[in-house]
C-alpha cells in the first residue's frame, strides 16, 4: 500500500537539530539502528567502539541531538585518494600522488527517526565541514552501504575510477569543483540582475 | 568504447554513454548546488558546537 500523505512524517527542522562531540557520557542503551544490513554493525560500532577510536584519533564521532535524544551520529576522519582512483583530469592538472579528503567513516540514523531529514543534515554538516573548515579538504569520501549509495550520489557523489566494478563502489564528492561551479553560478546569478 | 558500469543497475549503450559523459564533465544541479549553500549555511550555523 502506498503511504499517505498522512503517514509521511515531517522533517525536523535543521535549527532543532545540534551535534555534539562523543563522550562517555552519552547514553546510547536506547539508540537504535534498525534491522536491515549493516544496521547492527552501525550499532555495533557507536555504542562499542566509536568512544576508543576517538579516543586513538583515528576517527572524531558527533551525536546528532534532538529534543535532548540521540538521533543519528556521523563520524569523520581525515584521508586521501589516490590520483588514480579518480577521474583522468585530477592525473594531469596536478602533480601530487594523492588528493586530501575527509572520509565519512560512519553516519547513521536512528530507527524511529528516518525519513526526518536527520541524515541529510549530517551529511550537509559533512560538506560544510570539507568547503569552509580549518584545513585544505578537495574531496569528500564515502564508503557507502548498498542500501545508502543513492543517497550520496542524490546529493552529487560519484564513483571513483577503480571501484566502479565493486558493488557497491567508494563514492568521493568533488569539492573543489562544487566550489568553482557554486562560485561561477554566483557569479553569473549576479550579471543577470 | 563506452564500457558499461556498475552503479545498483548496469548501465549500456547511450545509458552508459550519458552517464560517462555526466562524470567526465560532471555538473551540479540546481538542487545540488542549493543543497551545496544549504551545507555551508548548516555548517557556519553549527561552528560554535564544535
């Protein structure tokens, strides 16, 4: 049966949503992920060894909050792709073997709050981060579960070179060429007025 | 030769080639690049939580 429109929940606005880096203090006995693929792995993950990977620097974990409950959490860390993982023009224009990224390593969503805009928040807060944060970023990068691979490439990522035959395929969202594109319709938006 | 890629679906012929030639020269959409703004937004919005 289709859904309603009744039946559709509404999005949480982005201003009632806030992150907060992960601390022992968090309680997560309540979070939960869902039973689909990868779900208990996500789970598995924030509530068993997202805390001591922080904690080793290999990767920083924010709770998404709403309402004073965690809703979702994302988990960036610094990485690289290798020119030849990406496309021919990246081989040419510069001379460096490999590109600055961030990686998202985890993002997930709770259960009972899927469909609320909570993950294209955290992923929005993702390419924020990559465009205007403190250190030189080009790409962003995601090693998506199958069921999350339209999400990212909705939101303009696309395979990199050598994992188009991997099912399903490391996805990268070039920011660089946000930026010239944003900035080049900037520009012209303004000539037009 | 346009090869024939995995993405969910298998895509060939004037399919592939389309999706190729939107890689190679890959563009934004409106709504990606509002979206684009939109991070920012989030973002600098966010910036004192972090």
């Amino acid at each position: 049966m289709e859904p309603t429109a009744d039946s559709i929940p509404d999005p949480i606005p982005h201003t009632e949503l806030s992150t907060e880096l992960l601390s022992a203090e968090h309680d997560l006995t309540c979070f939960y992920i869902g039973d689909e693929p990868g779900d208990k792995d996500l789970e598995d993950f924030i509530k068993t060894h997202a805390l001591q990977e922080q904690e080793d620097l290999i990767g920083k974990t924010r709770v998404c909050l709403w309402n004073g409950e965690i809703v979702g959490f994302i988990t960036l860390a610094a990485s690289s792709i290798r020119k030849d993982n990406l496309h021919r023009r990246y081989q040419t224009v510069r001379g460096y073997p490999v590109y600055p990224c961030i990686l998202i390593g985890r993002l997930a969503v709770a259960k009972n709050k899927r469909d609320r805009d909570i993950g294209s928040f955290l992923l929005d807060l993702a390419i924020g981060i990559a465009f205007d944060g403190p250190v030189g970023c080009m790409l962003l990068r995601v090693d998506p579960k199958e069921n999350s691979v339209n999400f990212y490439t909705k939101a303009g990522f696309v395979p990199m070179e050598k994992e188009k035959t991997r099912n399903p395929p490391g996805l990268f969202l070039d920011i660089a060429k946000v930026k010239k594109v944003w900035c080049d319709s900037r520009l012209n938006s303004d000539h037009t007025k | 030769m346009i090869k024939p890629m995995r993405l969910h679906v298998d895509l060939k012929g004037e399919d592939a080639k389309v999706f190729q030639n939107n890689r190679d020269n890959q563009t934004f959409t409106p709504q990606q690049l509002a979206r684009f703004e939109r991070a920012r937004k989030v973002y600098k919005e966010h910036l004192h939580e972090f």
